[in-house]
C-alpha cells in the first residue's frame, strides 16, 4: 500500500510527532510505500527511513512568515497558536499546504492520505481530496483545539465527519470525537499508543539504593502539572541529599519556564532541568530512575508512561480522562499508581483550592513506589508499535476493499 502521512507539526521526538514517525518506520519494514509532509523549519533535521519522500512545509519562509501552528498552545518549540491566526495567515497556511501536498500527491499517487490531528490541516485535506480515502489519527489536543477556539470551527467539523475513517487513543477520546465532532461512531477505531522496543527496555539496573531518582519527560509547563510535582516532592520524607528530581523537556512558555526554576531553586531537594532528550538518552533517564511522574491535567493516552515501564520504572500518573480505564484493559498488572486529577474549570486549568490535596496524593503514592522499590516486569508486547501500526493497516485494508465493492 502507498501511504501518504500529513501533519502540520515537526514530526519530532515529542507527542503526536512520536506517533507518526513510529508509525512510517513500522510501515517501511512491512513493505508499504510511504512518503510525508510536515511543518518544519530550514534548519530542522528530519529523520525518516531510507526510502520515504519526504515533502516539507517550510515556516519561517516567504510563503510561512510566522512559527509553526501549534496544537498545544505551549509547544516544546517555537510555535504560533491557532487562535493567534488572522484571515491573512489563514490564507498563507492553506495555500502553503496545499502546494506540497498537490506536489506530493500528484507524485506518489497515495492509495490512502493518513492524517494527524483532527483540526484545520486535516479539514482541508478532506476538501482537496473528496474522492481520495481520508483517515485520520486523534491525538486528544485536537479534541482541547477544536473545544476552546471557534476559528473555523464549522467548517473543520464538517470535513472531519466527512472523512473516511478516524483512529482514537482510547475509549474516552471516541467519545469526545462522537459529542464534537458529530461523527458516525462506526468510523472511530481505537489505536491506542505503542512504544519503541529498541529503544525502552530495562536492560541492567543502574539505579543507586542509597539515592533516590524521580523522572519527569514532557513540557516544563504549569498545565503539564510541574509546578505541583515540585510542591509534591517537597513533601517527602527523605534527607535532602537523597532525592533528585530530574526535569527532562523543552519550555511551553518562557514566563511559566522561568516560574518553575525560579521555584526549583527554593526546594530542600536537588532538581536537575536537562533540556529536550533524545529517545536513546531520555531511556537512559528512565534506567537510573526510581520512579517517573506524570502530574499533566491533560493528556491523550500518554506514551511516555509505557516508555517508564518498559525501561523498568516504576510510575506515578494523574488520571486524565479515560486513562487508568485503557491501561486497565490493555497492560493488565501495569501497577502505575494513578492520582484522581484536581477540579477542572476548563480542560486543563485546575481550581487552585483542589491543588495542595492532588500535591498530597502524588507525594504519598510517590513515597509508596521509593519504599516499595521493585517494579514487576509487564508483558508490554501488546502495545509495541508494530502491533499498532499493523491495526492501522488492517482496518484501512478493510475499507478498501468495501471500497472496491
């Protein structure tokens, strides 16, 4: 099969940019055909397999005067929000797009146009290409997009019910695209997330007994829940020389970035800001990690959490929508120790009275990891991106041949 992949981020280390180039690399050993297009900037090395055309969209170019169109308003790279769009970048973004991806499909003629995220981009594909199969893969920020901006609201919703099939992360998220959407729920397949293999494995223990590790890998941002895992740490009940908590991302928002250092730097424990790591270096981390926390008050399915187990770590996550449910069907004796999430006034913004009680929680379920100490392997096989990119396929066979009906 020739697949054409879209997405108007970098398809980088981080989030829904992991899910795509995991899935290319999957595809190429099973023999498909692929190219992609992607936002991405002059200087950004993007790395797909040996074989897979590539078409970028260039921001920060003549045609793209503006930073890349971020699905988070807090990207781990310079971006521009979606609702910071006025008519005139609406026009450059449509019309930038719509050159590569003619380009690209005139080119390598696609037997199918794969999607990520359920917004703008995908919508006008759907538009373009009316006779062409249209999937797309939910990321769950698109959901948190479409929900607080009315930026073409109408008209995205539209093209996304008109698209030929949709892949969710999990149960909740079908659900959400069925509400806002108006989506056929028949079109809606569950994908869930995977994990590289090669990559996050337990290998040889490196931790230290006498010292403890606490990981965190994503956005040092306020809504990614940092700033309540710093309260959180602060409340455990070691020495100060035993614990390190170890930061490992880019910064959302300069100010809340600023915000959260200046905070570190007032805590009885050590905390260590390591920058964006690559996947081989960012196992590492979790290797010598004790115990990794995802304190987000949003998040789609949360790859990151598998990559913690596979290397051995034992995890502590708050409970977004639909989470423990998916890890409860899908990694049965997964043990992570999940935080029921604050009051929510939005999708992300936490009441801050509920706060000091989630801090609580997640600084007693991280006590009860470092005096457990032992993780219990998990059978992980599952949730490996083979097997994700094989249901992926499958199910677009399977419309194909209706197709061909």
């Amino acid at each position: 099969m020739r697949i054409l992949s879209i997405t108007a981020q970098k398809p980088d280390s981080t989030g829904s940019g992991v899910y795509m180039t995991e899935l290319i690399k999957n595809w190429q050993k099973q023999g498909h055909e692929q190219a992609a297009v992607a936002g991405v900037y002059i200087e950004d090395k993007v790395q797909f397999p040996e074989g897979v055309c590539f078409y970028p969209v260039y921001f920060h170019s003549d045609v793209l005067p503006f930073s890349i169109a971020g699905m988070s308003d807090e990207m781990p790279y310079e971006s521009t929000r979606y609702r910071d769009f006025d008519e005139t970048m609406l026009g450059q973004f449509s019309m930038a797009f719509q050159n590569v991806v003619d380009k690209a499909v005139r080119e390598f003629a696609p037997d199918v146009i794969i999607c990520h995220h359920l917004y703008l981009l995908c919508a006008l594909v759907r538009e373009w290409y009316p006779d062409r199969l249209v999937f797309a893969v939910s990321h769950g920020s698109d959901l948190r997009q479409i929900s607080k901006n009315d930026m073409k609201r109408e008209f995205i919703k539209s093209k996304i019910r008109a698209l030929d099939g949709i892949f969710a992360l999990q149960e909740t998220h079908k659900e959400d695209i069925v509400r806002i959407f108006g989506v056929n729920e028949d079109k809606i397949k569950i994908a869930g997330v995977g994990y590289n293999q090669e990559i996050f494995y337990a290998g040889r223990q490196e931790r230290k007994e006498d010292q403890y590790t606490i990981a965190y890998a994503g956005k040092i941002s306020k809504k990614k829940g940092v700033e309540s895992l710093l309260r959180a740490v602060e409340k455990l009940p070691y020495p100060p020389e035993r614990v390190t908590l170890k930061l490992a991302g880019g910064a959302g928002n300069e100010i809340e970035y600023e915000k959260i250092r200046s905070i570190a730097e007032n805590q009885t424990y050590r905390t260590e800001f390591l920058g964006v790591l690559s996947q081989e270096r960012l196992a590492e981390l979790f290797r010598k990690s004790h115990v990794f926390v995802l304190p987000s008050f949003f998040e789609g399915l949360a790859l990151v959490n598998l990559e913690a187990m596979a290397c051995g770590c034992q995890v502590v996550s708050s409970n977004t929508p639909g989470m423990k449910a998916w890890y409860d069907s899908h990694v049965p004796g997964h043990e992570i120790s999940f935080v029921e999430l604050p009051r929510m006034k939005n999708t992300d913004d936490p009441y801050p009275e509920d706060l000091p009680e989630f801090e609580e929680e997640i600084a007693r379920a991280i006590t009860e990891k470092l005096e457990n100490r032992t993780a219990r392997k998990v059978d992980l096989e599952k949730c490996s991106w083979r097997a994700v990119a094989e249901y992926i396929v499958e199910e677009i066979q399977k419309k194909r041949e209706k197709a061909c009906l």
